[in-house]
C-alpha cells in the first residue's frame, strides 16, 4: 500500500482515539510522513516520535514488534520458554502503557515476564536479564530525545543490546506480522511478575564492585539532577554506598515527568539541561554537577574551577576515568579498553601507556556488551571498561550497556581524590594533555526530518564516498569506509578521514534520529591551533558536502 492506502487502512481498524487522531490530520506531508515507511529498527530497536501511524511510536507499532520478537523466542528457546523476559520503562509519556502493551502480548503468546513496578533505569534491565537468567529483555525509553520520542530496546539473554546478527533474525518475525488489529494483547497475570527495590539493591551490589576507593572518600559537595528521570534513586543509592551524603538534588527536576518541563532537551550533554544544577551548585558552593538522562544510561557534569562551572565533554570524562581506573589497578596483561571507532584518542592513548590493550568496535554500546560476553570465554582479553564519546560509560561487567549509576560514583570518587591534593577534573585534564598531547574532540549534527531528509543524508554520504571533502582538506591521508567491512566488524555505514598526525574526521547517520553526524578529533599542540582546524574543516563540509546536499 502507499502511504495513503496505508492511513485509509488504519482508519478502518484502528481505535476511536487513534482514528479520531488520524482523522484530524489535514496536512499531506504530515500523512505522508506517518505513514510512507514503517517505523524500523535502528539500535537496538525502534524509536521515533509518538503518535498514530505506521512510523510513529504508539501502542500498535510496540504489540508487532513484541509479537514478532515472541515468535522469535519461540522457535530459538522452544524447550526453555520458563525462563521468560524482562521488562523496564523509563518517565517518558506512553513509557508505562508501551511496557504494559509489551508484557500483554508476551504473556499471552505464554511467555513469563518480569516488570518493574515502577520506573527503572535501562542498566538496571540490563542487570536483570542476566541476573534472572532471562531469555530477553525489552525498555521502553528514547534515552535523551526530546520529548515527542519514545523507543523499544530489545536485549538478549546476556543483557546486550541485540546486535545486527540477532536483530537481523528478530526482524524477519516482525516484517511477518502484518494484521496489527487483531494482535492477542489481553494479556495472562498468571505469567507476570513484579519487581520490586530488591532487584534494584542487588544490581547497586554490583555495582558497588567497581568502586576504586571503597567508601575511603573525603567531603565532596555534590548537586545531582536526573532530568525527570529514571536514575534518581539508583544513582542517590549509590552515591550514599560509596560514602557521599553531601548530594543535592535538583527539585525542579527530581520528579518524574515525560513532558521534561525544565529543560528543551533531556540531554545532559548540554549545558542547557545542566543549567539549574549549576545554579544550585553556585549557590550552595558545590564542587560538582551531574546529571543522567531520562532512562539512566548517560551522565553529563560539570566541575567548579577557578570560581566557574566547566563542562566536561564526554571524551574528557572517558578519559578522566580511563586514566582513574587503570591507575589504580594492578598490572593485568589480559585487561581491555573498549571504545568506539568515532571516541576520541585521549583515553585509548592513556590505556596503552598503561599496558592495557585497546580494542575499537562500531558506534553503539552493542558492540561493547557484545565484546564483554566474548571475553569471558577468551582468556586473552578481560573486559575493564568501554566508553563512547556520547556521554556513555561502563566500569565493570555488572551491565553490557553504559551506565550513569557506575558512571556517577567514579566521577566523584575521582573528584574526591583530586580535591585531596587541590585540583580539580580540569586540572587533571590540564596535565593529562600536557602528557599526551592537546585533543580537541567535537560533535555537529544536522538535523534532516521526513522522506526528503533520508533522501539528502543519503546523498550526503553519496558526495562523501567521492572524495569531496578530500581535495580539500589536504591532512586526510586515509579514508576508511565501513560500510564495506573493516577487520571482523560488521559492515556500518560510516566514514573515516585519517590525517598523518592520527587526527580524524568521521561521517555518520543516526541510527535513531533524522541526523547526520560529524565526529572530529584534532590532535595539536594546543586548544587555539586545534579550534582554528576545526573551522577550517567544518567550512569546508558545509560548504562542499551539506549545502550541496540540501
């Protein structure tokens, strides 16, 4: 069916508040947008803004993706279905209905699941999956979108993302369920379980094993802000175990809330959704500010420092941390970093000063967690910590995803053993690079919405894989092109420029939102020389790639 063969139709099945919904719509483009594709896997899983339609996030899209993801257990676990799934949401409008509809089809095609009674983090579904020796594992959450996004995260039965191979598999299940408005969703209680804070004091256990100073820490004045999320009690939780009791919370931003009321984004990579923890923290002389997205994964901070609050960017706390970790454990041959092929070079450059191997994957925590289960039947390599540069981090294998409760109680155990000798995170850093070299590391995204904006990103990358950009950036000496397979990882369509002194370049489109995104790290001598190269090579990409592909 076309897009308007395909609205007619949901209008013939559909509920009354949907089909009144789809009824109200009058604008062409906007049917042509909910409806010329349906809504596809990206990481993980789907994402995408709420609302009626075969590509929007709604009630329908979440029962054919559970649908499909049951027949998959099925007919791969036939003889150990009782080992069932688990289920976690986060405080995004629809979150908890999502779960519900979710646990509904899955217990009615006789599958036992376990659900959080209440909100949980997605490191903390992570956890449960292997700790319960579950099947699967499902989160409703759109990690740090705005607020018209909601997802469906499906892991595996080690608490991984599913990568390509799997969700290539669970895929085909899906595509095969076709008639949504007869979907079994009545569910069967007999087959639900609810989890409670126990589960969650066994995964902050856990955790807890990750910690370098052990509650050895001195007086440390935080302000903590969860965005209207998730993570407020895990990360309060764990704070308190490590022996910090000087933690203030954001009120205005303490509370659950899908509508994310403070903040234009909940995206703790922006000083914006900082901003009234920094007030706090300048009114009350705090030494830090941290702040985790809205399902708990991703943790944002900013440092006092010469009287000011400095942000830190996410490759800069990945390397803090690196540098932190691997400085206070013993001399391992077998001990791993993992990071990114799109992470910054600082933290892979401390690790290896230190003996301890480094090992690059595809963008997306996936292909971490799926390292961390292939080391534990590799006596070579064991599995220490992997990090992104979107603010993403794991110190340990108590998760196979980032995790800003770990995250959140290293960053202040650092700060505390920092303060001791009178310095702060950015003093660190200051003597990091002086060490290692000046890496400036930087993000832009170009937001391209709609059929049109696929259209363009994919012209984008088209001029992209036809040197534009090489004839005149005369640096680059190397273009590495995953998309036709680097080494043993999986073809991904992503693009790296390498220049002679190890700076890079690196083109990407996002697995879950209408973006293309450009990664830079540039090695030089200092911030200023490093800040001039960069603009002279995003005028170079507007100019020759993006204006071209618009």
């Amino acid at each position: 069916m076309n897009n308007k063969d395909s609205y007619r139709d949901w209008i013939s099945w559909a509920d009354e508040d949907t089909k009144k919904e789809l009824l109200a719509i009058s604008d062409e483009k906007e049917i042509e947008d909910r409806f010329y594709k349906e809504l596809s896997f990206g990481t993980g899983g789907l994402r995408g803004v709420m609302g009626a339609g075969s590509n929007r996030m709604n009630k329908y899209i979440v029962r054919k993706a559970t649908l499909g993801l049951a027949h998959y257990l099925k007919e791969t676990y036939l003889d150990d279905l009782d080992r069932g799934i688990v289920i976690a949401y986060d405080s995004r409008n629809h979150s908890h209905e999502f779960a519900m509809e979710a646990a509904n089809v899955m217990t009615s095609a006789g599958i036992p699941v376990r659900i959080f009674a209440e909100l949980e983090p997605t490191p903390v579904l992570s956890f449960s999956v292997k700790y319960f020796h579950a099947l699967a594992g499902i989160v409703i959450t759109a990690s740090h979108n705005m607020k018209q996004y909601n997802g469906y995260k499906v892991y595996d039965e080690y608490g991984d993302q599913i990568v390509p191979r799997i969700a290539n598999k669970v895929i085909s299940y899906i595509d095969v369920v076709t008639d949504l408005a007869h979907i079994d969703a009545r569910g069967n209680n007999e087959l639900l379980t609810r989890l409670g804070q126990q589960t969650v004091a066994a995964f902050l256990n856990a955790v807890y094993k990750s910690s370098v100073l052990k509650g050895n820490v001195s007086p440390l004045r935080i302000v903590y802000t969860p965005l209207h999320g998730a993570g407020n009690k895990p990360i309060r939780g764990i704070l308190a175990k490590a022996g910090f009791h000087d933690v203030h919370v954001v009120k205005e931003q303490e509370q659950p809330d899908g509508n994310f009321p403070t903040v234009k984004s909940p995206n703790p990579e922006e000083q914006s959704a900082l901003q009234l923890g920094i007030d706090l923290a300048s009114d009350i002389k705090a030494d830090i500010v941290i702040g985790s997205d809205p399902d708990g994964d991703r943790l944002g901070c900013a440092v006092l420092h010469h009287g000011q609050y400095q942000l830190i960017t996410g490759n800069q706390i990945g390397a803090l941390l690196v540098n932190f970790v691997f400085s206070h454990r013993k001399s391992d041959k077998t001990a791993t970093l993992v990071k990114t092929v799109v992470t910054g070079e600082l933290g892979a450059n401390i690790a290896r000063s230190k003996g301890v191997q480094v090992v690059e994957t595809l963008t997306g925590f996936k292909y971490i967690g799926e390292k961390i289960t292939q080391y534990e039947q590799d006596p070579h390599h064991t599995f220490v910590m992997g990090y992104e540069e979107s603010y993403g981090y794991l110190v340990g294998t108590h998760a196979r995803d980032k995790d800003a409760t770990v995250a959140a109680m290293l960053v202040c155990e650092m700060s505390s053993l920092y303060k001791q000798n009178n310095k702060t995170l950015i003093d660190v850093l200051g003597d990091l690079y002086k060490q290692y070299g000046y890496y400036y590391d930087k993000l832009v995204s170009y937001t391209l919405p709609g059929k049109d904006g696929i259209e363009k990103i994919s012209q984008i990358m088209k001029l992209l894989r036809e040197k534009v950009i090489v004839s005149h950036i005369p640096e680059i000496k190397d273009t590495i092109d995953f998309a036709v397979g680097i080494g043993d990882l999986p073809k991904e369509n992503v693009l790296k420029f390498v220049m002679a002194d190890g700076s890079w370049i690196a083109a990407r489109p996002s697995g879950t939102e209408p973006k293309i995104k450009f990664y830079f790290s540039i090695k030089d001598n200092d911030e200023n020389q490093a800040k001039i190269r960069f603009a002279q090579y995003i005028n170079v990409i507007e100019d020759k790639v993006i204006n071209l592909g618009k």
